[in-house]
C-alpha cells in the first residue's frame, strides 16, 4: 500500500512538471511575490536598514576595546642628558635608555554621556528603514502591474488564438466543400482560389498569434520570476464586468495622494533632508564622553616575558572627555545651508509632484471610461460579424452567396475579433493604469477572483 501510495506520488510530480500548472491571475501574484527577483532585492534592502537602526543604537552603548602590543627593540634609542646629572659639567652624555623587550595589554571602555548627532543619526536611520519599507512597496505594486499587463496581454491573445482556430475550422470546411463543386463541375477555379486565399490568410494570422502569445507567456513567466523552461497555463476566466468611475472631486484626490508610495517616499526624502540638516546644527553642540582604562605592562632585556619571578607593572585610568568645537572655517555653516536649500528643493518637487499626480488621475480615469464605453460596441460589433459570417456560409454552400462574400465575410470576422480583443486589451490596462494612478492597485489585484 505504502509503495503504491509513493508511485502516484511520483506519477503526480511528472504530470506536474510536464503539464505545469493551471494559473489564474491572483495564483501568478502570488507566485511573483514569492519569486520575483524584484521584490526579493526590495526585502534584503530593507533588513538591510533595519540592520543600520541597529547599528546606530550600538553606537550608543558602551564600546570596550583590548589592545595588546610586542615589541623588540632591535636597537635602543639614544637620549642625550647633560653631564651635570653625572658629575661632569660642561659635557653630554649620550646614553640609551629602555628596555629589550617590552609587552603591554589594556582595556579600554569609551561611552556617550552627550552626544547630539547620536539621536539625529538615529532619526536618520529609522526614517531610512520607514523609506525601505516604502520602497519595498512600491517594487511590489510594481511587479503586480507588469504581472497584471502580462497575464492579460496573455490570456486576451490565447482567447483570439481559440477563435481563429475556430475561424480557420470554418474555413478548411467552406474550402473543403469549394473544392468539392469544382471537381464535380459546378464550382469555378476562382473561387476556390479566393476561398484558399482566404484560408491561407487566416492560418497565417492564426500562425503569428501563436507565436505572440509563446512571446507573451514567457514575458509574464519573466516578470513572475518563473523559469522560462517551465510550462505555465493560463486560465480563460475573463471578468467582462466593467465600471465608469467618475472623475474624482478636488477632496478625494488629496486622500489618493497618501495612498501614492511615490508621494509618501517624496515626503520621507524631505525628512530625511531635515535630519541632515539637524545632524549639521548639532556640530555647533559641545559632546562629552566618559573613558576608563587599565594595562598592563612588561618590560625585560631578556625575552622572558611570562617568567612569574619578573614583576609586572599596571596602571589605570578614568576620564570625561569634552569636545567643544569653536571655528570650523565656516564649513559648519556651508553645511547646514546646503541642507537647508536641499529641504526646500524638495518641498517644490513635491508641489509639483502633486500636480502630476492630479494629472494622471484625471487622464487615467477619462482613458478607462472611454475604453468601457467603446468595448461594448466592438463585442456587439463581433456578435454581428460571427452571425454575418454563418449565414453567408450557409448561402455560399447552397449556392446564394459568392466566394467573394464568403471571404469578405471571414475577413470582417476576424478584423472585429481582432478590434475587439484589442479594445479588451486596452480595458484591462486601463483599469491598472487607473488603479495605479490612485495608489489602490495592490489592493485592486488582490480582490480580483
């Protein structure tokens, strides 16, 4: 039972790995949050500022230090005395002072007590993380919207490969049948060519989708982050469901700006400005430090270092240490000026910023609701050019229609399959063009069943 159980296990792992998977749009999100190389960048260079958070609180706490040194003095340096010290005035001596060997070890503990750039770094670091964090959500709702284009520039041009395989079936039978008459003496050799014409000119279309949409399948497996050599599938469910938002009023759009991770990312910019700005003002600001240490020191002319009979000499030491900076040729100054016009440079950005944002919104919303309204009229259009076509087939096969309204038929079908599919294209795009503009579309795509 159990290596039955383990054969259908493999069994499935095969199917899977040469079928591939079923993929709806919400699975091709999910897939591409996972695996996206995009978003996985986005994560590690936000641990990566929460690292510095940290780093910046270490800062903070005390540091202590071990310091060891070994020398060999390979020739003792020379201090001239004068001769009074010896009893020889009027004269110098030069004589050579120290020792051989001499070997020294200590501990040194440093710690903040005052220190006003500590807490503007730290301000600094936490609104870099916040910026990370934004930045991470941006590159998401990024790659949702490429994902989304993909999957419905995919999952349109499988829907058109289906129905001009559909066309070409038609096609092959009215050839079939047109062929049929001549040989029997009752058809004219002009219309089966127009009718192989006709033919040849939709396989050849039907030939250049498939290889579109090969193309736009491995696009969407690109922006997923899937292997281009696995095989993916994608659902036919095609939600045709379509509003008309109206074009917000001037209250709704200040509440679409702080769904914007552009716009929120502008602001952090300007705090981070601030904080530099802070940071240049506390150079102005007095630091004081407490310090603490102790050593030890040997010192022999004979490398017996570690020879317990030999003494060991120690000494130790705590201190405040107060830096007061006074003149700095006014570089202090030409710092914090620069950060002040660097805050105000990116206030107008801002400003103007907005004024983009209320621009796309508006454009994206009047592109959206002339897509909705002109989609109905090309399905209604390819309704007509389906029924227009069946019925011309049928009198072509009885002998009331010419080869030249079969094809002109066929070739109405297949443009208004084509208008349509392309109006149904720029529908979908639309929408996330629109969701995006209004800072909604992680939101939007999440929802979709």
């Amino acid at each position: 039972m159990k290596r039955n159980i383990i054969i259908t296990a493999l069994l499935l792992l095969v199917q899977a790995s040469v079928f591939g998977q079923t993929f709806s749009l919400k699975d091709c999100i999910n897939y591409a949050e996972q695996k996206n190389s995009s978003i996985k960048i986005s994560n590690l260079d936000y641990d990566l500022s929460t690292q510095k958070v940290n780093e910046q609180i270490g800062s903070a706490l005390p540091q202590i230090d071990f310091s060891g040194t070994l020398e060999d003095k390979l020739k003792l340096s020379t201090t001239v005395m004068p001769g009074e010290l010896m009893g020889k005035p009027g004269t110098t001596l030069a004589l050579q002072m120290g020792t051989k060997y001499n070997l020294s070890a200590g501990l040194t503990l440093n710690q903040k007590i005052f220190s006003p750039s500590f807490w503007v770094g730290l301000k600094a670091a936490k609104i870099s993380e916040d910026m990370s964090q934004l930045t991470r959500q941006k590159t998401t709702e990024q790659v949702l919207y490429s994902v989304g284009t993909a999957y419905y520039k995919a999952v349109i041009m499988q829907k058109q490969m289906e129905n001009l395989k559909k066309v070409l079936e038609a096609s092959q039978v009215s050839l079939t049948a047109t062929r049929l008459k001549f040989a029997n003496g009752i058809g004219k050799k002009i219309d089966v060519d127009k009718v192989q014409v006709s033919y040849n000119n939709t396989y050849s279309q039907l030939q250049q989708t498939e290889l579109q949409y090969k193309e736009a399948l491995n696009n969407l497996k690109y922006e997923m982050g899937m292997p281009v050599q696995n095989e993916l599938t994608l659902t036919e469910v095609l939600d045709e469901t379509i509003s008309h938002p109206e074009t917000p009023s001037p209250d709704e759009y200040s509440g679409y700006l702080e769904k914007r991770s552009d716009y929120k990312l502008q602001k952090s910019t300007i705090s981070l400005y601030e904080a530099d700005r802070e940071n240049n003002l506390s150079a102005y600001l007095p630091t004081l430090s407490f310090y603490a240490n102790y050593n030890y020191q040997a010192m022999r002319n004979q490398f017996n270092l570690f020879n317990k009979d030999q003494n060991w000499y120690n000494s130790s030491a705590i201190g405040l240490e107060l830096k007061i900076p006074i003149f700095s040729g006014f570089s202090r100054y030409a710092k914090v000026e620069q950060s002040t016009l660097n805050v105000e440079k990116e206030k107008e950005n801002l400003r103007q910023n907005e004024q983009s944002i209320y621009l796309d919104i508006s454009n994206k919303t009047h592109e959206y609701n002339n897509a909705a309204s002109n989609i109905q009229i090309e399905k209604d259009n390819m309704a007509l050019a389906e029924n227009v076509y069946k019925n011309t087939q049928q009198e072509f096969g009885q002998g009331a229609s010419s080869s030249l309204d079969l094809t002109q038929a066929e070739r109405s079908l297949v443009e208004a399959q084509n208008n349509y599919y392309t109006r149904l294209q720029s529908l979908y795009i639309a929408r996330l063009d629109l969701e995006k503009a209004q800072g909604t579309l992680n939101n939007f795509i999440h929802n979709i069943k």
